[in-house]
C-alpha cells in the first residue's frame, strides 16, 4: 500500500460567532469499508455544498442574506488525493479513518449551519467537484460560479506567470460561430485557456490569454455546433478567489456620432465601452461618423463618446459625461444579445470650449515643459486636465461646458504648485 497522510481540519461555527476545532478521533474500522463510506461521504458533503451556496437564510431580523460558513481544507497536497481520486488510491488504515472522520463532521457541520437562521454566516471554501480536467464541468452558454480558494493544480498554459489554483469546465458549442470565454466578475486575477483534450497542457493548448483588461481574461474562438473544448481557469501566479467564467455566442454594438447643429458626421472621434466601471475597449469613428463594437459575450454595457476639443462627452443616452468628473455607471444600460448587433447606439454632441494657457518660471520667464495643469470646477470637482509642452504652452484635450475653473499647476522640481492666478496651493491643497 502506498502510505497517505492527510489531515483536514474543519472549523464549525459557534452562536457566539467564534471557531473551535474539532478534536481528532481513532476508530476501528475495516479499510475497505472506511473507503466505500469515505467517497459515499465526500459525494454528499460536495451535494450539501451546491445546496447551501444556493440558499438564503432569513435572520432573525426578517431580512434575507446569503447563506456563508468558512469551513477550510487543509491538506498535505502531496500525500493526498480525496473525492475524484478516491476509488483510485490506496490508502493506510490511519489516513483512512482521518479522511472518514473529518468528511462526516464536515457533513455533520454542514447540516447544522443549513438548519441555522443566524443572519450572518462566514464564507464556505471546498475543493471545486471540477478541479481536474477528468471531472471537467459540461456547460453551454452561461455564467459558471466557482469557489477557486481550495483548488489545486491540473494543466498548464502558455500564457501567464507560475499558473495554478485552477478549475475546469467542458464546453460544447450549441450552435456554430465565434464564443467568447471570458472571466469578467472574478475577483482575482484570472488566466483562461482552451484545449483540445485532456490532460490541458501547452501541446492541445487551443488559445490563452491573461489580462485582457486589467486582471480580467478573454479569448474567442469560431467553433462548429456540437464541437468541443476544455477550459482551463487558473489564477496567476497561483492567485485564487470567487470565478465568474462567462461563455456565449458574441454580438455587437453599432451607432453614429453627430454634432448636434448641423447634424454633420464626425469623423475620428473617440468611443470608449465600459462594463459596470471597467474599460473595455475603445475605437474611433469612421468618415460617415460611424463605429462598432464586435466580438461581445452578451450582456449589459455602457457606451460613452468621448469629450474631444471642441465637442462635450456624452454616455448614451444623453447624458452628460467630462471626463474625470463622469460616473460611467450612470450611462443608460446598452443590452448585447448572443448572434445579435445592438444598432441605433447614436451619439449628437454639444460644443464645448476649452482652456489654454503657459506655464513659466517666476523668476526669469523661461518656459516649463512636461507640468501637469488640472482643471478643477468651482465645487473643487476634478475635471480634465493637460501637459505643457517645450514652450511651456498646453492646452485641454477634453471640451468643458460653459462656466467657471480653476487651473493648478502642480509642483515639479525646484518650483512650487500654484492656482492661477499666481496664488500658492502645494500638490492636494484645497483648490476651492
């Protein structure tokens, strides 16, 4: 037999709110049986998992709230394979009855915190059922959730640095065309990968990517319907936490941008798409005034044009947005169908005006370069700002509405900050 240690400590929850440990026990039983029961067991506490990730406990207070217990693995992941692996793996008696013990508390514990009705419950943290490419998850369309704290590794990728802590799921197209997978919603830094088969490794690797934008992962590919690939979820440099895997059929978003007296077209005009307040992607309009946005996973999006001398910024639908001072989030929701183009996303801009001005030194008039002039508006609201150039001469690349600013140089070098005109104001000083 091949020798296996493994201790798994379970922390069950007090009304107190406090932890304890649950002591360690040694029952006699026969090892074979302790492995039919111990896979029986670890089957019901990943059934018991699913069930209380999906229920909301009313408190005491009448208000509803998720359902959470922090109960943690612990294991010496090189001396033991537990769930998957079991029927596989030849246990000694010790480690045996160790596993058996800790799977039924976990279960036992896990009912206890089902039955509660505290509001407040920790978090729960497993092995994820899909940890190996063997036990991949089958999935179509959709939005996957996945706990990826316990995970463990199983594959490699081209992209991305010292990958692990990674999930997998199967997928089969339902329909031909382009599908994107990507990781937007997770709260870690994510790494996403496709592959012909398993094992997942560089050789069947199909398509990698990390940090499409910022920590989010993205990768498209055009399948036939009933075609399949295996996904690869892993976090860099062995980061973990909540996944939020997205797979659809793409779409798309098309408009016009218009300025608004003449109802002219405006060519080479910046269109930014955002997704809650997460930039996505960015492009410019064409002769006719025209962009688009193509290879979307469906979902809801915000689409701004940019506020470019001498035009002000909008988010559709109309609603105005300068620059720093804009709440991306406040933009009307702009709904992306899978096969779908979402059209009509039009844009009529208003004229703005802009600032301009020199930045020189107080003592011989000599020019300053490369100073950064922020634009602030009487509330003290930061509203765009510029950098001067050799001759000490900027100018705002974002247009502003009529009304009244204050410029602040900050401090570069041996020269101090300052408010125009000529009042003193160090870097963060109070420009109202």
């Amino acid at each position: 037999m091949r020798n296996l240690v493994a201790t798994i400590f379970v922390a069950s929850v007090m009304s107190a709110g406090t932890l304890r440990s649950l002591p360690q026990q040694h029952i006699p039983v026969d090892v074979e049986k302790a492995r039919r029961l111990l896979a029986i067991e670890m089957d019901r506490v990943h059934r018991s998992l699913v069930a209380y990730r999906n229920e909301l406990v009313v408190g005491r207070s009448g208000d509803e709230r998720e359902a959470h217990a922090r109960i943690w693995f612990r294991t010496r992941r090189s001396h033991v394979q537990i769930a998957a692996d079991m029927k596989n793996t030849e246990l000694d008696r010790e480690g045996t009855i160790r596993l058996l013990l800790r799977a039924r508390e976990l279960h036992r514990d896990l009912r206890r915190l089902l039955d509660a009705t505290q509001p407040e419950l920790p978090v729960v943290s497993v092995i994820a059922p899909n940890d190996d490419c063997g036990n991949a998850l089958s999935v179509g369309n959709g939005t996957f959730n996945a706990d990826t704290t316990m995970a463990t590794d199983d594959g490699n990728s081209s992209c991305g640095f010292n990958t692990g802590n990674d999930v997998w799921y199967a997928y089969t197209a339902p329909q031909g065309g382009e599908i994107a997978f990507e990781t937007f919603g997770s709260d870690y830094d994510t790494v996403l990968s496709l592959h012909a088969a398993c094992p997942g490794t560089t050789a069947n690797e199909l398509a990698c990517n990390d940090n499409y934008r910022s920590v989010t992962s993205r990768v498209l590919r055009t399948m036939t319907a009933g075609e399949t690939v295996w996904v690869r979820a892993a976090g860099y440099n062995r980061s973990s936490g909540s996944l939020a895997l997205n797979i659809g059929l793409t779409g798309s978003i098309e408009g016009t941008v218009l300025e608004t007296v003449t109802l002219t077209p405006i060519e080479s005009h910046r269109v930014d798409l955002w997704r809650s307040e997460d930039h996505l992607d960015g492009t410019f309009t064409d002769d006719a005034g025209q962009y688009a946005f193509t290879g979307l996973t469906p979902g809801t999006y915000t689409v701004e044009a940019r506020g470019e001398v001498p035009y002000l910024g909008e988010l559709f639908d109309d609603i105005e947005c300068h620059d720093f001072a804009c709440d991306r989030t406040m933009g009307t929701p702009v709904i992306v169908d899978g096969g779908m183009t979402t059209s009509g996303i039009d844009f009529v801009l208003d004229f703005g005006g802009a600032i301009q001005g020199t930045v020189t030194a107080a003592l011989d008039g000599t020019p300053i370069e490369n100073v950064y002039v922020d634009i602030f508006d009487p509330s003290g609201r930061w509203m765009t700002n510029a950098f001067t150039e050799a001759l000490g001469t900027y100018l705002t690349s974002s247009a502003l509405p009529t009304g009244i600013y204050m410029a602040h140089t900050n401090g570069r070098d041996r020269f101090w900050g300052e408010l125009y005109n000529e009042l003193p104001c160090p870097d963060f000083c109070d420009v109202t």
